[in-house]
C-alpha cells in the first residue's frame, strides 16, 4: 500500500523554527534537491527568528561572513604573534589554512 506524500510546513513562531508534516512519520526520504531546498527554508527561519527579519541575498551572506570574523580576528591575532620568524608565504599558508577551518567545517 502506498502512502501519500509527506508535506512540510516550515515556519518561524515565537522565536522557533516549526517544521509541521501533513501526517504522522517516523523518517522522511527525499531527494537531494528537496533537502537543499528544505534545509534553505530552516535555515532563512531560524535567521529571522534570531535577527527578527528574513534574510535577503546578501543579508544573509553579510552575517555569516561577521560571524566567521568575529571568531577568525582573535584567532589570526594570536597566530601573527607566533609567526616572526616565518617567510610572508607560510604565514599566509597557516593563516589561509585557518580561515578555511573555519568557513568549511
């Protein structure tokens, strides 16, 4: 017997990300495209719920990049300090190194 499609709902209320399903389930498959998709419309909520307005473009690339910032700055400082004695290009090895760390994990 087949069942019909599980439909999702995703909304901020109350400073929460509501996710509601059209039937009761205890796993979702889907495919690649619908999860990025899915995982967008999280993301864009839980963005509002904590900055209060939907993120638009750049406003949401504005504030991850200040937010990466915010923890590569001190980071970067503490790693100069150690650096004198190496060549420009292996401080912008380890300090590319570090950023990417960061971004991408």
């Amino acid at each position: 017997m087949k069942q019909e499609p599980v439909e999702i709902a995703i909304k901020a209320d109350k400073g929460n990300v509501i996710l509601a399903f059209n039937r009761n389930v205890d796993h979702i498959e889907m495919e690649p495209e619908n999860a990025l998709q899915i995982a967008e419309a999280i993301t864009n909520y839980a963005f509002e719920c904590k900055e209060g307005v939907l993120p638009v473009g750049e406003t949401l690339k504005a504030s991850l990049v200040e937010k990466h910032r915010e923890k590569l700055i001190p980071r970067i400082t503490l790693m100069l300090s150690g650096m004198e004695q190496l060549s420009n290009g292996q401080k912008s090895l380890k300090i590319v190194d570090a950023m990417c760390s960061e971004v991408f994990s």
